[in-house]
C-alpha cells in the first residue's frame, strides 16, 4: 500500500493551488517534482502552484513561511492568490487565532489582514510591499532608471512594455483589446526572451477608466492562468506611476475581480477572495 501525502485544494479567483501543511511541509521530499506531477491537470490533481506552509522557529517576525512551486518544478518567490489562500488556511485551520498575520516568502515577510464571515475567512487584504522599477533588480537586462514603455516585438505584435518587480519579475503592456491578443502564443515569447535572465510574468492591460482595468497574464512557469495576484499588483505600480489611474482600482481578470489601492507610495494593497475547494490525500508513489 503507497504512503499518501494529505492536501488542500484551494483558490483565489480561478488561480488555483495545492496546499500542504506544516506537519508534512517540512519532509524531505522532492517537491520540484511533486509540482510537476500534482499540477498536471489530466494525470495530476491540477494547479497553479504547489503551496508548502513551513512552520518557523519562535523569535520570528512570522511564525510560518510559504513556499511556492510552479507547475513546472520551479519556485517562485511571491504569489498574491496564493499568499490570501495560505493566510486563509492558517486562521480556518487554528494554526492563527489573529486576524492580522506576518506571513514570510522568498521575497520578504509580506503582511495580511483576514476578513471573516462568521468564523470563516473568506477575504484578505495583503500589503504585497513597495514596488521595485530599477532594471537591475527587477531584473531586465535593458538601461535606465525604469524601463518604461520600450517598444517589444513579439508573436506579430509590437508592445510599449514597462519592467517592475513584486518581488517577482513582471513585465506589462497596456493594449486596446486583451481579448484581441494571443497571449498562449506571445506569452511564452515574453517569458523566455533574452531581456530577462529569470524569466519574467507577461501582463497585458485594457484601461477603462482611472478606477477600472481588464488584464490576463501569463505566469513564468505556469502560462495562462485565470488570475495573478502580483500580476494586477505590477499592473497597478505601472499605470499608476503614469497617472493613467487613480488611487483605489478595481481589477478585472479572468477568473473574478482584485481590489487594488495605492498612492504611488508604501507598499500596494490588495483585496481579494480565498476559497477552499477540497481535501484529499495523493499517493506518492505517483510522483515520478
């Protein structure tokens, strides 16, 4: 009889996850490959991210620490969906009894405020941090102080691209129509140019008003996802730092909708749902 590994399944507007908590986090097992074979969406359970919540030692800023890897085995330093359904699971769980947690990631201790119905959590707000433009530390291999709007060919279509970091890199465009664009075919394009030597997250954005925005995504080592947290968080730094939009955004995306605030200083607010879909247990003789 194979040894199984107990899950959550979770989501945050259609960007979805498996969850696996600390009693089993913190096993020596080989979780690039455990991704890849969970994540798999005919063979696998099928995910966005594989979530491993790691309890920390007392003396911490955070008590526990979120790790995340892609469906293709690599990790990723910071997920927005991700870190609200993380957050979610530590307070329905009991593992937090405070509504407002410190939660560390591989881009830094990231800072959350739950929102309860009842004694469930079924919203978060989480202060994603300041938003980085320097080239060098987004990173992108292209001059300046910020790359802003410089011209990108890719699939047939020419895009004014601005570079930033969310303590993962992000490019973005904004573009008339984001149904009109391939992105299945220029995503990859984007991810994988010589411009960015971490590969990079591809944003596209339809600018409606200064308080409403469409945008789809393509995620490095995930590709077309229904929803990318420091994705809309990126989008947010770039149009607002060229005051296309105000302070409070309401981002539209495939699989629901983000609330975004920022005042072009401090770090960028988001306010989004979590949900818990199921449990289950997977037998890990499946892993290779």
């Amino acid at each position: 009889m194979s040894e199984i590994l107990p899950f959550i399944k979770m989501h945050g507007i259609g960007n979805d996850f498996v969850l696996i908590g600390p009693e089993h986090a913190s096993r020596s097992l080989d979780w690039p490959a455990l991704a890849r074979s969970t994540g798999d969406r005919h063979f696998g359970i099928g995910h966005d991210g594989l979530l491993l919540v790691e309890a920390l030692p007392s003396g911490n800023t955070a008590s526990y620490r979120m790790r995340m890897y892609n469906p293709d085995g690599s990790e990723s330093e910071m997920c927005g969906n991700g870190i609200r359904c993380f957050a979610k699971y530590l307070y329905d769980s009991g593992l937090a009894a405070q509504k407002q947690l410190a939660i560390a990631t591989g881009a830094g201790v990231q800072y959350v405020d739950l929102h309860t119905r009842g004694d469930i959590v079924d919203s978060v707000t989480v202060n994603m941090g300041e938003p980085i433009f320097e080239p060098e530390r987004v990173p992108v291999d292209l001059p300046g102080p910020r790359v802003v709007n410089v011209p990108f060919s890719a699939g047939g279509h020419t895009f004014s691209m601005s570079c930033v970091s969310m303590g993962n890199p992000h490019a973005v465009a904004v573009v008339d129509d984001v149904d009109g664009i391939l992105l299945e075919t220029i995503g990859p394009l984007v991810e994988h140019h010589v411009w960015f030597p971490r590969r990079v997250n591809f944003e596209i954005v339809q600018i409606h008003s200064r308080n409403e925005l469409t945008m789809r995504v393509w995620e490095r080592g995930a590709g077309l996802t229904l929803a990318c947290g420091s994705g809309a968080c990126a989008v947010m730094a770039v149009v607002h730092s060229q005051d296309l939009v105000g302070d409070c955004v309401t981002i539209h995306l495939p699989g629901g909708d983000l609330l975004l605030n920022w005042t072009g200083a401090g770090g960028i607010k988001m306010t989004g749902p979590a949900t818990t879909v199921y449990r289950g247990s997977w037998p890990l003789n499946n892993q290779d």
